[in-house]
C-alpha cells in the first residue's frame, strides 16, 4: 500500500481581518480548527502529515510548539509570504515527496467533518487518479467543477461553471501527478489573477485522459471559514454548543 503524505496547507489567511489570530486557530468547543483537522486526518491509513505555514507565522504565533503537541510525529514546510497561491505552496511543500506515493492536499480554513480515511479509500478503488470532496454552492469565492457521469469535465477557479463547488480537499494518486500538472499550468501561465490554485489543475489532468473523481458531501459535514463573517459564526455556533 503505498504512502498518502497529507499535506495541511495553512500559509493563507485572507479572511483573517482585523483579528488577531489566524481562521485555523480559532476554537471550537475548546479545541482549535487545526487540531481538530490534524485529529481527523491522522486516522488515514499509512499517512505521513505535514503542515505549511507561512514563514513569518511560525515564530508569531508558536506553531512548532503547536504541531508538536497535536500531531507529534508531523513536519512543517515555512513558505514565503509572496508565493503565488494555495498550488505553489503546495508544490513547494510536497517538492521531496516520493512521487509515486499519494498525495492529499487540506485546506487549514475549512472543517470537513467526515471519515476521511473511508473517503480517501473509495478514490482508490473508484480507479480515479485525483478527486475532490464537492458541495452546493454558486458563490463566486469558490472553485467549482463541471461533472458528467460521475467524472469531473472541467474545472474552474472563482467561477461557477456549475453548482458544483469543491471543498479544499484534493486528493492525487500520484505526487508526481500534481507536481506535474502544476509546472504544466506554470509554464502555460494558467493562472487566476496572479494566484495558482488547486482545483484548476484537474484540468492539466484531463488534458492527459486522466479520471477524475467529485464526491458530494453534505452541506452540515462541511464548514468553510473563508470569510472573517465565516469565522465568527463558526466560533459562535461552538461556544453556543459548548455551553448548551
């Protein structure tokens, strides 16, 4: 069985605002968003995790002290803050990867509340080389992919070409299939607006007749936290549970 390296991506904080703490930092019923995905992604079988952070966060706010408690055996890539997007960070932090192992990318400003390692093991046996966990939605802050018979046709960054929007989670049966798929979207300049994201790379795959997964999920196992509006309601919603 070959290795999955999950990777928690969580050098991007555009939602934080005004606050003083990064989205992935914020509680719930006590226990922060971070920990709570490092509790949920460990539980994959044969994974390896690690965390990207931005370089100058690493320091401000004790992440090493951090990831040492939540996921001892974790390791973290510092990623510059002028990297050009979520697929670049990626890149960066998967770049000593095997490339034949399996790669899971997570987003840090997200809570997917679902049996990751029964999810990432139907991707397997679908046959798909890459697949995403999808939900409803036709804000134009998400990535979205076309499907038909089951398979992603098409996929598109802070456009909705369908009403089918991707979570943050992508997984690849190959490193070397992402890592390939973003320097062919580099050396093209497929790019949004200066950033290169996740989602858009399924489109490098296409191109080579690779088969692409899309598995909904329902809309109460998927909390997003991509705006500061996001972030409060989240934190409310759980300091609400936890006293009820």
């Amino acid at each position: 069985m070959k290795k999955t390296n999950i990777l928690i991506v969580a050098a991007s904080d555009k939602a934080r605002g005004n606050r003083e703490y990064p989205g992935f930092l914020s509680e719930m019923e006590g226990v922060c968003l971070l920990e709570k995905i490092a509790q949920k992604v460990q539980l994959i079988d044969n994974s390896a995790v690690r965390f990207a952070f931005l370089a100058e966060d690493v320091k401000k706010y004790r992440l090493v002290n951090i990831t040492e408690l939540i996921s001892p055996d974790s390791s973290i890539t510092k990623v510059p803050s002028n990297t050009k997007g979520a697929a670049c960070t990626a890149m960066l932090a998967a770049a000593d990867f095997d490339r034949e192992d399996e790669l899971l990318i997570v987003s840090a400003n997200e809570f997917i509340d679902a049996d990751l390692n029964k999810l990432v093991g139907g991707f397997r046996t679908s046959g798909y080389d890459a697949a995403t966990l999808t939900f409803q939605s036709v804000h134009p802050r998400y990535s979205y992919v076309r499907v038909e018979k089951g398979l992603v046709c098409q996929a598109a960054q802070c456009e909705p070409i369908s009403r089918t929007a991707t979570t943050g989670l992508f997984w690849f049966r190959r490193v070397g299939d992402f890592m390939e798929a973003i320097e062919s979207a580099i050396r093209k300049d497929a790019h949004h607006e200066g950033q290169y994201y996740v989602a858009p790379l399924f489109n490098e795959l296409l191109l080579k007749g690779r088969k692409v997964g899309a598995q909904p999920i329902a809309a109460r196992s998927y909390m997003p936290l991509k705006s500061e509006k996001q972030i409060a309601a989240f934190e409310d919603a759980h300091m609400e549970l936890a006293s009820a």
